[in-house]
C-alpha cells in the first residue's frame, strides 16, 4: 500500500474537522474529503491485483498495537489524519482478493459486487421495510425467486430470506423444521414437545449444525454425528441405524442436516439416498449447500453432486463463497412458503403496522429473529446482472478446472506432493513432503511429521508475505493443507507457483 504522502489533502482541507463536511457544513471539502478515500480504496485495488505486491505485512499483536494509533481521542482529529487512518487500516489488511490467497473459502474482489456494495454503504438503509428500502426489497425477491428456480423447479413458490452467514441460514431451517412439526412450540415452548428432539448431520459438516442443537435446547449430544466415507461423504445406512436407535429410545428424529460441500474436505452427500431416509422417517431435510451450492449454476458440475437436491425442504447457499459475492451474502431458501414468517414473526407495531399505504407482504422483516438486517442484495443483484447465468456458470467450470490443473500437477510431482484424494469440487487436500522426507514410503508416521511441518510452513508463507495457504487436522489425519480456488484472479501461473512457493518455503524442514 501506498504511504500516507500520497494521499494528501490540500493544505486548507487538511486541517479541517468532520464538522466541516456535509451535512453540517462544506460540500467542496465533501467531495475533496470523499475523492481521496476513493482514491485510497482504488489503490488497494490495484495492489490486491498486483502479483508483486505481498498478500500481507504480517505483524504479531503487540507489534502491530505500537506501530498503529487506534486510540480513541477525546478531541475529533482532523481530516487528512483520517485519510492516513485509512491508508494505514488496508497496509496491514490482508488482501483476500490477491491471485495468491488460497486460504479461505470467501476469496477474490469481484469489481462489480465491490462497487455494489459502495453503493449499500452509501444509501444506508436497513432491510426490515419496503418502506425504507423499496427497490432492495423487490431485488431481494427477484433474486431469491431465481435462486430458489435453480435449486428446483418446484421451488418457485417457495420463500427465502438473506442472513448473516450460513450458520444462521442453517439456524432458520432448523427453527422452521421444528416450527412445521411443532406448530404450538412458538408460544408454549419446549413443553409443548413430548419427547426428546433429535436431529442428525455427518461428522464432516459445519459446526454451526451442531451449534443449533446446543442454541436451541436439545443439547449438542442429541445432534447425532453420522459418520462419512474415505470421502468425507455421509453413509446413509449409518444415518438409518442411528435414525432407528434413537427411536428405539423413544427420541423425536426430526432434522437431518446434509451437506453439499464440506468445509475442509469439499464432499457432498448423496442427497437422494438420504432424501429416501428422511422420506420414511418423516423428517425434515436441510441441504447446507453454503459451500457446493455455486455449483447450482454449471450444467457440468451440478451432478451428482447436487443430484436431489429439489427434494429437501431448505437449502443454505452462500453467494459469498463459490459466487465471489462480496462478503457477505448469504441465503436461506425453503420450499414451502409462509413457514419462515409463522415461525418468526412478532408482528412488532411500530415497525409492521398492517394499515400502511402498500401492500405490506413486503415488509420481509418480520420473517426473522433480527431486527436491523443488512442490505446484502444490491451487490449480489448488480454481479449477477455483469455475468448473467451464463458468466457464474462459466466462473464455476473454470474454477473447477483450474482445481484439476493443480491436482494434476500435484500428481505430477509426488516426490514433492501428496494428494489425499480426489476432490469433488475446489479443495485440494494434500501435504508437502519436504527434501528429507521425499523416497521415504507414505506411513502413518510420515503422515505425522508432514503434518508437523504445516503449521511451521504456513508460519513461512505469512512471514514472507507470499501465499496463504489453509492447513488443518481431521478425525482421519494429522495437520493437512486444504487449498482453495474460489477466486476469478487465480490462473494456471498462480498454482504452479504456488507449488513452487511450498517448495521454496519447505524444503528444509
Ligand atoms: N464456514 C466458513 C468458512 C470457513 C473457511 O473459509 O474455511
């Protein structure tokens, strides 16, 4: 990032006040004032798109506590030391959207849903009323309704809603999914449920499935962990057993989470298999698709990955993942309309009156637990308008050959690499095998000391400020790097020099 000097305010701007700028005073300070923050945030646009730029300049806290001033003033400070605020926030700030991040699922900075959401910060509105934010609104139907179409053609009529973040879009599934089943709980509470709740999900999903059944009472022990195949993909003739034994018990089976796209693995359950399950059990199925669910959008990559999906009652899609939506931007959709508003509505007078001058259906607010909801739309219409439906699907196949082009060259290399298995989608599992571990046969104990060399490796890369690569244990593995291609920066160069990077950063260990 650029210093400070380059981003000078006049010498009669700069010592002046926010009190001199609109709304109280000045609109040519305005403007000057504005300008220059556009031109700090043009700046790191350019840099997150530079390949000789450093994805960071990593300091440790204590480090980074002396050389920032973050103090609250008691006296406002002037403009151009806001301006140099700014300039220091993005030098130390990760640039999530450089071709050489590879460490999130939320990657890249897609230009059209930036300015996007420039233009939500700037209209500052809140998502509870058409009243308020009249064309949101109607995009936000828009958008889901055709989100919901691409899930299943039985969809249409269905309802959805924009939450923060999967785990809350997981969150309202299971509050409808038990709302549906116990139409009373809403105003009895958990009186009103003879019998021990229990729901089901597999031992690769997202945390936050489990979450819900410690926020919403049953206890983390009656969400039941189903566990997966070599490929991280649920066994549906474990769900049964573990469906039939706690009935055996006297439970309630009622909610069976499956996942499409896990988060380290990037496997997807056979929807269908346990869509029949669900089926005869009578229980609700939630797809958590936050991750697979871009797939959605390519003829080529849908199936079988999400082969069933129309089945399922919900369905949590995160545009802000595959999509490249700016974060963030996530969407619950049900196939039944009408449950999310019975389930969460309060009917609070002084934001829903029914007696308002329009038709107060669009008044969305009162389908959910928050008050205050972002306006996470307008980025993700205004992207969708750029790329149309056939620029997301041509995104979603390139990023899945782009992931076949490094798995390919992993293969390429096993002396250096080693894949773990094949992926369904844009996580690459492997680890390194640096210089003294190369000829040595794959073991258990090999696979311990590469996974001790991750955490040194990933302290490497930080350091140097060159690559950001994801490494983790699972309940199979020691310490493995999962890489990531979520990102429409990243090419065919970018992965083998991220090979080479791991290489250079490793081979010493
Ligand atoms: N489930 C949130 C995303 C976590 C990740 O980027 O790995």
């Amino acid at each position: 990032m650029a210093n400070s000097h380059d981003f000078k305010l006049s010498a009669s701007t700069a010592n002046l006040k926010c009190t001199d700028l609109l709304p109280y005073k000045n609109t040519d300070v305005t403007l000057e004032f504005l300008q220059k923050v556009v031109d700090v945030l043009k700046e790191f646009v350019m840099q997150t798109n530079d390949r000789n730029v450093k994805i960071l300049d990593f300091r440790h806290p204590e480090d980074m506590k002396k050389i920032l001033d973050l103090e609250i003033p008691e006296q406002g400070l002037n403009l151009q030391t806001l301006i140099n605020d700014c300039v220091s926030t993005l030098k130390y700030q990760v640039k999530t959207g450089h071709p050489h991040f590879f460490n999130q699922l939320s990657t890249g900075l897609d230009i059209v849903s930036m300015a996007g959401e420039w233009l939500t910060a700037t209209a500052n509105t809140n998502m509870f009323t058409y009243e308020i934010a009249p064309v949101f609104i109607l995009m936000e139907n828009v958008v889901m309704t055709h989100m919901r179409e691409i899930i299943g053609s039985n969809w249409k009529n269905g309802d959805s809603i924009l939450a923060p973040g999967g785990s809350i879009s997981n969150l309202y599934a299971f509050l409808a999914a038990r709302h549906k089943m116990f139409p009373n709980y809403k105003e009895k509470g958990i009186a009103t449920i003879q019998g021990q709740l229990v729901m089901f999900t597999s031992d690769q999903s997202h945390y936050s499935v489990k979450s819900c059944a410690s926020v919403c009472g049953l206890g983390t022990d009656n969400c039941v962990i189903v566990p997966s195949d070599i490929n991280g993909r649920m066994i549906p003739a474990e769900l049964e057993r573990l469906v039939v034994d706690r009935k055996g018990r006297g439970h309630i089976p009622f909610f069976v989470a499956c996942t499409s796209g896990t988060t380290v693995l990037g496997s997807f359950d056979p929807i269908n298999e346990i869509a029949d399950i669900c089926e005869k059990y009578g229980m609700w199925m939630h797809v958590d698709a936050a991750w697979g669910g871009g797939l959605l959008l390519s003829k080529k990559y849908r199936h079988p990955r999400l082969t069933g999906i129309e089945r399922a009652s919900s369905v949590t899609w995160n545009p802000h993942k595959l999509m490249g939506t700016l974060l963030q931007c996530s969407t619950i959709h049900f196939k039944e309309d009408g449950l999310l508003m019975s389930c969460n509505q309060m009917d609070a007078e002084y934001l829903f009156m029914p007696d308002k001058l329009y038709d107060v259906e669009y008044d969305t607010g009162d389908k959910v637990i928050q008050c205050g909801r972002h306006n996470d739309i307008f980025k993700l219409w205004l992207q969708w308008r750029a790329k149309g439906d056939e620029g997301f699907e041509k995104h979603m196949d390139r990023l899945m050959e782009l992931s076949a082009y490094m798995v390919k060259r992993i293969k390429e290399m096993p002396d250096k690499f080693y894949l773990i298995l094949e992926p369904e989608m844009v996580n690459v599992s492997f680890w390194y095998i640096p210089t003294r571990w190369r000829g040595v046969a794959h073991s258990a104990q090999r696979e311990v000391e590469l996974g001790k060399i991750c955490p040194i490796m990933k302290g490497r890369m930080m350091q140097s400020g060159t690559l950001m690569v994801g490494y983790q244990p699972d309940d199979r593995r020691p310490n493995f790097f999962r890489n990531i291609i979520s990102s429409a920066a990243v090419t065919e160069k970018d992965i083998d020099f991220l090979l080479s990077e791991l290489d250079r950063l490793g081979h010493d260990l």
